[in-house]
C-alpha cells in the first residue's frame, strides 16, 4: 500500500498549528526492563515497524491550505538519552520524523507528538516494539491479535477515524460548556526547565481503593489530585475553581483499529468539599456524561470546523487557534491523561519492571501535569513539572499510598 502524504485529521491540525520549540507538546511512552537495553536489535525492531507501519514514518509538511505528513523512506535513528526526560523540538531537527525512539540502560521511549498518534495509539507502537524487539531476541511467546511486523498494512490502522464515524445529522455540540472563569494556577515562583518524577503503585491496591470509594482507577486518581491541588491553593488564599482536562479514548464508543488520534476531552471541575466520597461522587456525575452522544457530536463539531475552514490559508488558522489555546488555558489548572493498561504476552510483561506515561507542561499556562499507565501489576504515576512542587508531589503520592 503506497503512502506519500496524509492531511492531518482534526486534532492533528490542532497540535501541528499550536506547537512551538518553548511548548513542543510532546508526549512519551517508557518501558522499563529488567535487563540492558541491546541498541542494535532495538535499531533493527524501529526498521520493522516502520516498515510494517510506513505513516507512523514522517515529518510535518505545512502547506498552503493545511499541514500534512510528509512520508519518509528512512526510519528515525534510535538516540541515547540516558535517564534525563527532556522535552525539545525534535521534529524542527535531523530528518524532522514526528516520532522517534529513545533509549537508556535500561529503558526505551517511544516519543510523539499529537500530530500522527494520541496516548492509546502511542501505547500500541510501543506493544508492537516490545513484540518485535524480543522477538528479535529469541524470546518465545504467542502474539495473539497484536500488530505483526510480518503483516501487511491495514488500511484501517491509519484511518482518519473523526472523517469515518462524521455525522453531521446531529449538528449540536455535546461538549459541556466551560464557565467563563479563570481556574486555579499553580504559582510559578521558581520556574525551571520541564522535570519528570514517577510514583509506582500496586496496580491490585490501587483498584481496591478506588472500588472501595465506588470509582474507577481514573475517577480515584482524579481525587486524589484535586485533594492535593486543593491543598496548595488553600495554603496561598486562593479561591479559584480547580479544573482538570481529561483525554477521551474515542475507540471506546466507536470500534477502529486506528493508530492515529482518535481522541476527545472533558473538563473536570473539583467539587469544592473535604469530604472525599462526596467529592469521587461529584467526579462521577461529570464523567457519566461521557456518552456516545456526547462524542458523536464532538466529532461532528471537530470535523465540521475542519471542513468548514478548508479554504482559509493554515497560516490564519494556526493564529486563530494559538489565540484559542490562550483562552482556554486560563480556564485549566492541569491535564491528567491516563492510558490504562498496556497488554503484553505474559513472557513480555515478565521482563518489563514498569511503564511511565508523560505529557509535556508549559511554564506559562500549565506547569504541571499528571500522566498514568499501566503494566502487569504496576501502575506508574508520572509528574511533569516546571516549577519547584516536590510537595505537591509526595503529598499525592502518600494519599495514594495511604489508601
């Protein structure tokens, strides 16, 4: 199957037009392992999967009316990057491939921007790795229904998904209108370069607690978060709302095997208590109107904006979404993105100590964010930070424990 160029859905328009060198917008996936990372074989396994997935292969390519992925014949080199987590804007260096493959001693990092994958889809390229790369090691195991480098291309894996399940008999937004209102911010009065701290859970442990509080792992961590936010601003005598962006895995509602982002979002706003079965129970009232209706019609509203505006030059829309961004930016305090867990053979899973899932922050508009994934029984916690917040994060991390 031949691929050349791909206009960019949607939401890859939307990334592709507000990512800056001071903002890229990346967002990692890590394997830990418990044995040395082999860079040959992990070079090799890159080759196979980009050969198996050529559209995951690109750079950006702005044109006059929108941006595009320009397809590459060469897969991205794999780059040593130690144990330090930085975020830069790779995709303005090199070849400019929008994704790539890092490494350390003992970990390696499949690393995207939002143009060509979102959080679900990154976590299925980092499955297909594992799978090539042990196998490349001799390691035995069944694959099951997982992405073979033997296989062909499914035209179905790179599907524009918002352009297939397009609807626009149902013309009204479901997205829950925002309240005009700055939220809460952290304070950034020591700002420093983007950070990483991780905070690994038993996965068991955490499921009971967010079962006990009638919650799921998502809504329970979601708390736990507010709880400890709620506690800073407390202490600086502010009063503001605190907001949390929660990411949507449109694949839950609408079956596609599609990689490339698929995802939606709603605005979670702490329900201002101290009594934490009453705030999981505010929490769980925002998310049930997470319905198939309600993002059916977003993706109405993502792809009529997209089809409307395809005759304005992409230079005055990047502007006018930048301007977009700005505004909606004072009206969150964070993000917490949580991709689950991430399904490996048993054989695999065996050597994975743990996975770290991590979404960039912005010093300007959220210097902090949240990020979790799951492997085996490990669930990893990662903390984006711009500003100095060690408290904020051990105090979620002891709520989390404590339970």
């Amino acid at each position: 199957m031949e691929i050349s160029n791909l206009e960019l859905d949607p939401i890859g328009q939307y990334y592709a037009s507000t990512i800056t060198p001071e903002h890229p917008g990346q967002f990692m996936l890590s394997a830990y392992l418990d044995e040395a990372v082999d860079p040959e074989i992990l070079q090799q396994s890159v080759n196979d999967v980009m050969g198996r997935l050529p559209f995951l292969c690109g750079r950006l390519n702005p044109k006059f009316f929108s941006y595009y992925h320009e397809l590459l014949h060469s897969p991205p080199t794999i780059v040593w990057m130690g144990d330090s987590y930085a975020f830069t804007d790779y995709y303005n260096k090199g070849e400019k491939h929008v994704l790539r493959v890092l490494y350390g001693e003992s970990h390696i990092t499949v690393e995207a921007i939002h143009s060509i994958v979102d959080g679900r889809g990154l976590a299925k390229v980092m499955q297909t790795l594992l799978v090539r790369y042990f196998e490349l090691m001799g390691v035995s195991f069944e694959k099951g229904d997982m992405i073979k480098c033997q296989d062909k291309l499914q035209a179905e894996e790179w599907e524009d998904a918002y352009l297939r399940f397009y609807d626009p008999s149902k013309k009204k937004s479901g997205r829950i209108t925002k309240k005009n209102h700055k939220s809460y911010h952290h304070k950034v009065s020591a700002p420093k370069p983007a950070h990483v701290f991780f905070k690994t859970f038993n996965l068991a442990y955490v499921k009971q607690a967010a079962k006990a509080s009638g919650a799921t792992i998502t809504e329970y961590l979601t708390a736990q978060i507010f709880f400890a936010i709620a506690n800073e601003r407390n202490t600086r005598g502010s009063c503001k709302p605190i907001t949390i962006l929660i990411p949507i895995d449109c694949r839950t509602f609408f079956t596609t095997k599609t990689l490339r982002s698929f995802v939606d979002s709603i605005t979670i706003v702490m329900p201002e208590t101290d009594n934490f079965s009453e705030m999981v129970a505010g929490i769980r009232q925002q998310f049930a109107k997470i319905t198939p209706d309600f993002i059916q019609k977003n993706i109405n509203e993502f792809q009529g904006l997209k089809t409307k505006a395809r005759f304005i030059p992409r230079v005055v829309k990047t502007w006018l979404l930048r301007r977009f961004e700005g505004a909606e930016g004072d009206s969150l305090t964070t993000a917490f993105s949580n991709i689950g867990k991430v399904s490996l053979p048993p054989e695999i899973e065996d050597r994975i100590e743990k996975m770290a899932f991590i979404i960039d922050a912005g010093e300007d508009d959220m210097p902090i964010t949240y990020a979790s994934a799951t492997v085996g029984n490990s669930l990893t916690l990662a903390f984006t930070l711009c500003v100095e917040a060690d408290a904020l994060v051990e105090d979620i991390a002891a709520r989390i424990a404590q339970n």
